[in-house]
C-alpha cells in the first residue's frame, strides 16, 4: 500500500524530484521567489517548481493540515518509495534516536556519504514529517526504515565515547550503531556488537551530536575505502 508523505520546504522537494519522486500539490506562497530559487539552487528543476500553484498563507495551511509554512514557502507530497537495502555500503543503525531533527540531519549525512541504508530502532517514526523535513528530502536517496532485527549479515560496528579507539577500514557490509544522545547504546545492542568503537575527541569533551559522529564514523569508511 502506498503512503503519502508531506515535504515540507523547497530544498525537501528538490531532492525528492531528483531521486525519482513523484510530486503532486506542490504549492508555494510566492511562486516568482520560489522560482528565483530554483534558478540559483536547482536549474534543473526549474519548469518544474514553476509549475507549482501560488496560494495564501491560509490556503497553504488548510491544503496540508499543518499550522506552519516552511520560511521558503514551498511544500508537496509525494508516495513514500520502497528502495532496496544495499550491502555493498554500510548501513547506520540509530538506535531509539529521540530528536526529530537529529533523526532527520543524520539520514542527510548518510545520503551524502553514500550509506545502503538508515534503520532505527525505538518508538520514533523515522518518516515522521519532522524527520522528514530534516533530512532535506533526502530519505528519497536511500533506503529508510525501522529495523525488524538485530541480526545483521555484516559485522555489527557499535559507537561509544567509552570504546576502543576506532582504526583501521570498516568492512562494507558494516552495519554502524549510534546510541541516542541521552541514553547512548542499548543493553540489546551492545550485546549484538562484534566491538564497540570511540572516535577521536578531545578530553573533558563528553561527546559528539549524533549527526556528527554519523558523519565521522561515515567518513571514516569512506576514507579508508578510497585509500
């Protein structure tokens, strides 16, 4: 069954549209600014959003049920698409991440950095709108989902400021855990790690936000695959 999500803000459109999305009521407060942006930011979609309706404050409210209007004036929906894990990257597990926006910012890194996938565990939606809208559009580039298990085909990679320093290349069917930033790792996913790692940080520094230490232990991957 197919799920419609709303994308909330010019640049969550764009990526959706570039990474295959189907589009539809696309909207904007200011059609002439909305435009002028996609000139500068995505001149390849620019008949595009110049194809969007122009509505009011009050019309763009209603069309979406939300009591807020993105500072770029733009929004649309489009179906939630059903893309295939690849275990040819690794994955980024988060588990039971509680910010919304860190959810989103870290599935935006693991688009960047060319991850198979983001699952996470908890309570949390991760295609909830506030997610959504912090990734960017992003969860359209790669694979988004809750994980339905802990067991894992590749080596279990878990992260935490109490770990072995983290050297060497990680394998690309990694799957790499981050704990929440309050809570950290659960007892189930320390217990399913092959090892626990830490990143580089400076003493008396307690830890990294989550979308960074994605972005780091991502990098550090990538870096080392290239090498």
């Amino acid at each position: 069954m197919l799920v419609t999500v709303l994308l909330e803000g010019f640049h969550a459109v764009k990526h959706a549209l570039r990474f295959g999305a189907d589009v539809q009521s696309l909207i904007t407060t200011d059609l002439a600014a909305t435009i002028s942006l996609a000139e500068t930011h995505a001149p390849d979609l620019r008949e595009r959003f110049a194809a969007a309706t122009e509505v009011d404050e009050e019309q763009f409210k209603r069309r979406f049920l939300i009591g807020r209007i993105h500072p770029t004036g733009v929004a649309g929906l489009a179906d939630r698409p059903n893309l295939p894990f690849d275990r040819g990257t690794p994955l980024v597990l988060l588990d039971n991440p509680r910010n919304l926006g860190n959810f989103g910012a870290a599935i935006r890194v693991a688009a960047g950095l060319d991850a198979g996938g983001v699952i996470s565990t908890g309570d949390v939606d991760p295609w909830h709108p506030n997610v959504l809208r912090g990734s960017a559009g992003l969860h359209f580039a790669l694979p988004v989902a809750r994980a339905t298990s802990l067991d894992f085909a590749g080596e279990l990679i878990a992260f935490d400021a109490g770990g072995e320093l983290l050297k060497g290349p990680i394998p690309d069917d990694a799957v790499l855990a981050f704990g929440s930033e309050r809570h950290g790792l659960s007892a189930e996913v320390r217990a399913k790690a092959s090892r626990i790692v830490s990143l580089p940080m400076r003493e008396t520094i307690s830890s990294y936000n989550l979308t960074t230490s994605v972005a780091m232990g991502l990098y550090h991957w990538a870096i080392h695959r290239a090498s």
